[in-house]
C-alpha cells in the first residue's frame, strides 16, 4: 500500500473542521493498523474512510489493498476497476499487497481495462480559438436574439462577447466589483443574464478577505447594467445555475452542498445535500422541466423531482465513473457529462431510462484528447454541445498567480449530439 500521502485541503471541500479532523484521526489509525500488520483493522477503516468521503483516489487504493491483504479477491478487484475509472496512472501492478491477485484472470482485465483507458476518443471538433489568452474561460452561453456568444472568465474577472468564426473578444461586462465569472445563463425572453460569481485565488486583484465570498448577478442585456445582486452569508461558490420557463433559478454551491432558488427576486434554500453531498457542481432540467439533475463532483449525478423534490441517485454503468462531473447539460433523454476530475478526462453521454431516473446506457464521446486540459461548463445550442477544453488551471502558482508562459489561447470545442 504506497498511497500514505493526504491532502486535508480537498478532502471535502464543504466539510466541518470536526470531520476533517474525524477524517484525519481514521486515517492515521488505519496507517498505524496496517504498519503493524493489523490488516482486519485497517479493513475497517479504511472502508469508514471510503465511506466518508467516497472516489477519493488514497482511500480507494487503500481499501483495494486492504481487501486484497484480508483475501477478499472479488471486492479488492472491484475497488481497483473503480479506481482505474477515476485514474489510469496509478501503477497498483507494481504494489506487493497485490501479488496474491497478480496471476488471477480478473487482475489481468483490470490490467487491460487501464490500458484501454488510453484509448483517444475524438467526436468533438475544434470551432474556434478566442482571441484573450489569459481569459481563463469557464462557462459560455449563446443569446439567440442577438445572435452573441459570451464566454466568462475566472481570471479577469469579466464576460466577453466573441465572434464564433474568429475568436476575436471584446469586454461584454467588465466592472471593478465583480468576482470570478462562471456559469451564465438567460431567460427566455433574454431581457436577463443571471450570472453565477465566487472568489478565487486565481482571479485578478484577489485578497485573502474575499474567501468565501460567492454572488449571482442579474444583469439587463440591453443595458449591460447589473441590476440586481444575491449573495447568502457564509462560504460559498455558485458553481452552476439554470433557469425554468417561468424565470426561476435554481443555483448548485460547491462551498455549501445547497441547491438554491431565487423567484421574484427573493433567494432561498431549495434542496439541501448537506447530508449527502459534496461539491455540488452542473445542472440540468429534463425537457418539460420535471425534473432537476445535479451532478456531485465526488459522488455523480442526482436527479431531483420538482414537485415532492425527492432525491434519487443515478447508478452509473460498469464502464464509467461517476467522479469528476463539472459540466452537466441534457439533450434528448440523455445527460452529457463533462468529466475534468478523472484521468483521462472524458465527455460521457449517459442516456436515461423511460422514466429518467436511471442510466441505461452510455457512450464516450470524448477520451484522452491531448488538446483537453480541464474542460468546464457545457451549453447546447441546436444539436451540438459546446465547451472550452483547456481551463488553465494548471498554469497558477500556489498563491493564485497565473504563469502566462504555460496558458494557451482559450479554445472552443463542438459535439454533434445524436
């Protein structure tokens, strides 16, 4: 078992420090079983681990190593298929805690199924390279009436306007007391842009008394003028937003696992995942809006039903991962997954049941494209599902500063979509 490492900072990024610390305590436990051979103890916790804070890679591998060590050959199989899922880089083959699995049938197909993973899969085409190469775009949207596409922008802090055949930007809304743009959307009428903001690190003029702080913007699209501001006290990122046919919207935080709601101007708590979340991330209504599907960057895809706003957990198929969901759009029964939190990073389309509430099937659109580095948001705008494929996030320091030397032009990608 070689994955001792721990990164406290991401291990849940809306958890309490009491289980953080809870989480930290097990973890060192679950080191000391098994530096002492205890491996029935270190079975323990490491599956409470996993259960705390599921599709972490570490825990993941532990708990597969600490199957394998207490000669459970099927459950420790299965956990590395989940991991390889999550992460095809991992060299698990090499790790003495498998060797009793080394020879066995069901070690080799994991062993292929990595490989396989490798597999480039290209049904996207490039569209177009925008002009502004330190933008850091996140989100797009496209206002039909005046026929505008808009990018948003983690660094500069802004919305752009750019022409789809030239890449060439212009200032859409620029103002000093914005955040971080990401995700945006109009009503049907497109009188409004709703626009979703939060503090980063990563973004221009960034200081330490901005953590936590996260707004959604209503903005007059003939004007250009912000008319209106909501914001909710405490730590939040408002990572993705949507709107219904009658103007609600309907807000995911990453900070708070909260979807939240803004009708007549007024924004309240809608369906709360505080129990059962983590990083709230994309959504997604079905095609007459009875349902809201929210995607968990750590857990996968929820669909919530409007009306009783019961909860259901889509199971993803074998074949796929539910890890690392940033982008979330619908089309025709089918949920386009945009997966930036796997390695490699893939375009999924999961398509549902009759009554939506399950998979059925699935189909890689996308897989280990050598021009993908983090791609975001989705809009579909006809049949094609668009996205900007290289967020650069890697390219900032540990304090948030941007190294212009390893940016690339912002690049947009197109999808047909069956």
């Amino acid at each position: 078992m070689k994955h001792w490492y721990i990164i406290l900072i991401v291990l849940m990024l809306n958890s309490s420090l009491t289980i953080a610390q809870t989480q930290r305590e097990i973890y060192n436990s679950s080191v000391k079983a098994y530096e002492s051979k205890d491996y029935k103890t270190f079975l323990q916790l490491t599956q409470k681990l996993d259960s705390l804070r599921p599709f972490h890679p570490n825990y993941t591998y532990n708990l597969a190593s600490a199957f394998a060590l207490n000669g459970n050959t099927e459950k420790a199989l299965t956990t590395l298929q989940k991991l390889v899922m999550m992460n095809n880089t991992t060299a698990f083959e090499t790790d003495e805690d498998f060797k009793s699995l080394q020879e066995t049938e069901g070690f080799r197909t994991v062993l292929a199924l990595k490989n396989a993973q490798n597999t480039i899969v290209a049904n996207s085409k490039l569209v177009v390279t925008l002009s502004e190469k330190e933008l850091h775009p996140e989100g797009l949207t496209y206002l039909s009436k005046s026929k505008t596409w808009l990018a948003s922008s983690i660094h500069k802090r802004k919305i752009v306007a750019f022409d789809f055949k030239t890449g060439q930007c212009n200032d859409w809304l620029s103002a000093n007391n914005m955040l971080s743009v990401l995700a945006m959307k109009a009503d049907t009428k497109e009188a409004f842009l709703w626009v979703a903001t939060a503090a980063f690190p990563e973004m221009e003029n960034f200081t330490k008394n901005m953590n936590g702080n996260a707004e959604i913007l209503k903005v007059n699209i003939k004007t250009k003028q912000i008319v209106n501001r909501f914001a909710i006290p405490g730590n939040h990122v408002f990572g993705d937003l949507i709107l219904d046919r009658n103007g609600v919207v309907y807000v995911s935080d990453s900070g708070k696992p909260m979807v939240y709601k803004i009708e007549k101007d007024v924004m309240t708590e809608f369906v709360s995942f505080e129990n059962d979340g983590y990083n709230m991330q994309g959504l997604a209504f079905n095609d007459n809006q009875s349902k809201l599907f929210i995607a968990d960057y750590l857990k996968g895809i929820t669909m919530i039903d409007m009306q009783t706003k019961a909860k259901t957990s889509l199971i993803f198929p074998e074949g796929t991962t539910a890890k690392g969901i940033d982008g979330l759009v619908f089309y025709n029964n089918t949920l386009i997954a945009i997966q930036n939190g796997v390695k490699p990073i893939r375009v999924t389309a999961l398509k549902l049941n009759e009554q939506q509430n399950q998979i059925s099937s699935f189909k890689i659109l996308d897989n280990n494209r050598p021009e993908f580095d983090e791609p975001a948001l989705g809009t579909v705008v006809g049949d094609k599902v668009y996205f900007f494929a290289n967020c650069p996030w890697k390219a900032y320091d540990q304090n948030g500063v941007m190294d212009a030397g390893k940016v690339s032009n912002p690049i947009l990608f197109g999808c047909k979509l069956d």
